[in-house]
C-alpha cells in the first residue's frame, strides 16, 4: 500500500512537494510549538501589574508613549550594550496589549525602572529639557492635574482576571478583592511614589482623594526592570 502511495507521489513533482511542505510544517511544530510555549510563560519573579502600575500603563498608551520609546531590546552587540540583556517572551506574559515597537524616537525603556528615580521622572514630566538638553520629549503639565479614574483601573484588573487567568489574589501576586480594596491599595501605593516627589500639588491631590495621573505613570516605568 505504502509503495503504491510513494510511487504515485514520486510520479506527481507538485504532490511531491506539497508532501515535502507538509512533512517540514508538521516536523517544525512539533519542534517549536513546545518550546514556544514554555518560553511564553512568565519569567520567575515575573507578577501582573498592581493597580497603580497598571494604570499608569494606559496613561503611557494614552499619552502614546510607545510611538516614541520602543520596549523591546534585540538580540544585537548594539542593542545589549546600551540596554543590557535581550527581551524573553516570558516578560511580556502579563502585558495586555504587548509595547515592543520598532522605532525610537527616545530611548527603549523596557528596563528603565533599573536606572531613573521617581523625582528625576518628575522633573522629566514637568520639563524635559532641565534633565534632558536637546530633547525632542514635549512636556505634560496636564498630567499633574488630571487624576487616575480608579473606576476604570478596578474594571480592567477585573476583566484581565477573568478573560486571561491573571493571578490576581494569589499568594504572593498583586491582590485585587473588592472595590474598596483595590482603591486603598492604589492611595497607599501613589502615597509611597508620590513620597519620592517634590511637587506639594501632587502630595495634596492625593491627601484630598485624587491620584494624579503622573503618579500612576511613574509606578509603571519604576516597574519596568
């Protein structure tokens, strides 16, 4: 039977091929479908975002910060020596949507809670040139007064725990328990960045109730490592 199989696809140049084809996809997946897979799960250590990071992770989309910084280091001699170690799947596990990018109008920042601080970010915000000469990063004056809206931030922790099984309320991950909860949470953990900060208008929104948006926003980059 076999034989007669061989025979008739030995016969037939594109049936021959199409076999070979056929025989490469399906040897491929069985070689890498595995590895893939083991690969894109989170990295030891590796844990969702808090509330606070996550929502200044899209205050970053918001403000399309991703345009202009990439978040994806390759695997070049260039590209390590100025951004250290090259990106593994495992560290975009809980990342929703994924930031790589491909250009850099400003530098990746897929690491770059390992090398600035809390008041260098907010001088930053307020204006980039007095820590950057030259720079082409505008200021975001608006982002010390528009506050964090917990509702939504509530919402999408939520929706990430159900739909992609994020292990929020697990121990040693992030907890997300009742609104109330989640809300304390986000005011104490704005009240320990907002510590590092020297600006009194931000200190006061939050003692009044109200996360500035620059707050959220730098707990996601200092989360960045």
């Amino acid at each position: 039977m076999f034989s007669k199989i061989f025979s008739y696809i030995e016969q037939r140049p594109f049936h021959f091929g199409l076999a070979i084809f056929l025989v490469i996809i399906i040897g491929g997946i069985v070689e890498i479908f595995p590895s893939f897979v083991e690969n894109s799960r989170p990295n030891q250590g590796e844990k969702p975002y808090t509330a606070l990071q996550l929502a200044g992770r899209q205050i970053y989309i918001q403000e399309s910060c991703n345009a202009c910084h990439s978040q994806l280091i390759r695997p070049f001699k260039s590209e390590t020596d100025r951004y250290g170690k090259f990106s593994t799947s495992g560290e975009y596990a809980y990342d929703r949507p994924f930031l790589w990018g491909s250009k850099r109008t400003g530098p990746d920042l897929l690491r770059v809670g390992n090398y600035r601080t809390t008041d260098w970010h907010e001088n930053h915000f307020r204006n980039a040139a007095s820590v950057s000469p030259g720079t082409n990063m505008p200021n975001f004056p608006w982002l010390f007064e528009w506050p964090v809206d917990i509702e939504t931030v509530y919402a999408e922790m939520y929706t990430v725990k159900g739909v992609f099984n994020t292990p929020y309320d697990k121990e040693g991950m992030p907890p997300l328990g009742s609104f109330d909860e989640m809300k304390q949470n986000i005011m104490d953990e704005a009240l320990l960045v907002a510590a590092d900060m020297k600006g009194q208008d931000v200190k006061d929104a939050i003692k009044n109730g109200k996360i500035p948006q620059v707050v959220a926003l730098i707990g996601y980059l200092n989360s960045l490592k």
